[in-house]
C-alpha cells in the first residue's frame, strides 16, 4: 500500500507540474503554440512518466533503507538517535554566534547555508561517535540498557547471551551440544567474527580453507535450526585491532558469556573478569570415570611397553593399558575389565585386564 501511495504521488506531482509548467515558457514561444491545451495535456503525460520513474527510484532506495533500519539492533538505534540529538544541539549552539554578525545584504545566504551545513556536519560527528563509544555510554548511565534494549525487540532472552569466537564455531561441537538442548540462551556472531571465518574459508593454505568452509557450513546448519537463537550482530570496534580484543569488549558491553575451545582467549577474559565457558572444560567435565570392577568394551590396537600388555583408546582419546592383552591385538572388540585409574600431566591412563582373564584370576 504504502509504495503504491509513493508512486502515485510522484505521477501525480510530475503529471502537474507539467500541466502548469508551461506558462514558464517564454512568451514568443506560447505565441506560436496553436492548441495550448493539447500542449498541457502532452506535459502532463511527460511529467507523469518522469514522476513514475522518479518514484520507483525513491521506493527502491526506501525499501533498501528501511531493511538496514530493521535489521541495527535497539541498542545502536538508542546510541545514535541520542548522538544525532547531542550532535544537533552543538550545532545550534556553535553557530548560534554566526546569526548575530553584521553581513551585507549580497552576503546573506551564507547564514542558512553555514546552518545547513553545521547541522550536518554535527550530525554525522555525533552519529559516528555514537557508533564508537554509544554502547559504553548507554552503560555508564545505565548497566541493563543494552540488555533491555535486546530484550524489548525480542532479541534477547533471559537466559545470558553467549558469544561465539572463530575456534568455537570451526570446532563444530558447539552444534551437537545445541541439539542436546543444555546450552540456553541467545548465541551471538558478531560480524567481525563472521569475516575472519570468510578469510579462513579464503585463505591459499588448503587445511585453513577446509577447516572455515566447515565453519561456515556448521553456522549455516545452525541458523537454519535455530533462526531464533542464532543472530548475527553488527557491532565493531575500529579502535580495536584484533578480534579477541574485540570479543571481550563486545561480551562485556552486553554483560554476556564467551563461548570459546581458544586457551589463550580464556585466559585474556579471565584476566578482564569476563564470563567464558571453555567446550574443552566442558568435555574434559562429562568424560566418563571408570572405576575399578567396571566393564567395558576395547578394541585393542598395539603391544604396550610390557611383556603381555596391549594398548587401546576409548573414543576421547584416553588410552587403556590391558595387562594379558597382546594376544588380542588387531582383533576384534573385547570386554575388559578397569583395575585402576592414573591422571598424569598428559591426561589419564586407565589400566584394566580381559575379562576372561580377570575371571580366571
């Protein structure tokens, strides 16, 4: 409806002015004009096509407008409108001496223009250093802005918002652990993180490029299940260099939770009080315990150091020493049975024996 109504107007506007437009003419060249009404009239449909095309422009450049507008989050709406406000205030305050001087009367256009262009100019000041500093601010006056600004849009739930870095999105658990349902809350990809993934996708080393283009399809996958959680944030910071740097300003502007597998981004966060939950932490968390007297299933895979013994590993990783297992090598699957548990500064080591063995002993 509403771009029906801009196009009609622009027909209606260039259909008028070239109706009346033609008493603008010079005088000697309506004197020569014998049917001055079928001249509007051949305007007018001139002026209604230029309005029509004029019109479609207008509407194109709208509706481009209006989907960047929909798309920038309450909280950089909030921070610029106020820069937009604090930047034409300045203005009318900064130029408010201007009006007062003596110019000549030839020279008296330059006072609206010096207006224009001042309130311009202060405007986009104040918009810029809104994108730079408007999120901090918002904070400083109020901590939960940011956050209610999220959540009245729809946004933001409850639950703390989770911000993703490069290593946690390429690793791919973080799809699985989605689907388990334990991970709640908002999961935030800010657009600098998306573009480092496009330069690992880019990148000329064949492993670099196969390891983001997995990235790109597991948030792909995401998305596409969880278009509700998953969002993609525009925030950036050009004062900022690095996009570790970056992820911890953004996490603790939104009072958020990094979700990160990088050791060293863990340990910056740390340090800077950020909330992070490491996957790693995570995995090493729920790794199964084996006590002793437990069963399980092995495939063993090569002699261990030991006269008699076989090595296996459990699908974690965690190698199994089987004391009597070096007959069983390159076979199938076999039950054994847990004798006791090392942790060493390499991980942990599980000692077990056959079944059949442990049975006969």
């Amino acid at each position: 409806m509403l771009d029906a109504i801009i196009i009609l107007s622009f027909i209606l506007a260039g259909a008028g002015i070239g109706f009346n437009g033609i008493q603008e003419l010079p005088l000697s060249v309506l004197q020569q004009v014998t049917n001055e009404d079928g001249l509007r009239w051949v305007t007018a449909g001139f002026g209604a096509l230029i309005g029509l095309a004029i019109g479609l422009i207008v509407q194109t450049a709208y509706r481009r407008f209006e989907r960047r507008f929909r798309a920038l989050p309450a909280d950089v709406l909030l921070s610029r409108a106020i820069g937009l406000v604090i930047g034409l205030l300045v203005a009318n305050l900064m130029l408010a001496p201007i009006f007062l001087l003596p110019i000549p009367p030839e020279f008296s256009f330059l006072k609206p223009l010096a207006a224009v262009l001042g309130s311009i100019l202060f405007s986009f000041s104040g918009i810029t250093l809104a994108d730079t500093h408007g999120r901090t601010l918002l904070r400083l006056i109020n901590p939960n802005t940011v956050e209610s600004a999220l959540l009245a849009e729809g946004t933001l739930r409850p639950a703390a918002t989770k911000v993703l870095d490069t290593s946690c999105i390429i690793d791919g658990r973080i799809e699985a652990l989605l689907d388990t349902g334990f991970l709640e809350g908002q999961l935030l990809v800010p657009q600098f993180v998306l573009g480092e993934l496009q330069q690992v996708a880019d990148a000329s080393n064949d492993i670099k490029r196969v390891r983001g283009r997995r990235g790109l399809d597991i948030l792909n996958r995401m998305k596409e299940a969880y278009p509700d959680r998953i969002i993609i944030h525009s925030a950036d910071y050009e004062d900022v260099s690095t996009v570790d740097a970056k992820l911890v300003r953004l996490v603790q502007e939104i009072n958020g939770t990094l979700l990160t597998n990088d050791y060293n981004l863990n340990k910056v966060a740390s340090v800077q009080k950020v909330p992070v939950l490491n996957i790693n932490d995570l995995s090493q968390a729920i790794r199964p315990t084996y006590l002793p007297g437990d069963s399980l299933d092995l495939k063993i895979l090569k002699e261990g150091k030991e006269p008699a013994q076989g090595v296996g590993y459990l699908d974690d990783g965690t190698m199994v020493v089987v004391e009597d297992g070096r007959s069983y090598v390159g076979g199938s699957e076999v039950q054994v049975i847990v004798t006791s548990a090392l942790q060493t500064s390499a991980g942990r080591m599980i000692f077990a024996r056959p079944k059949a063995s442990a049975v006969a002993s």
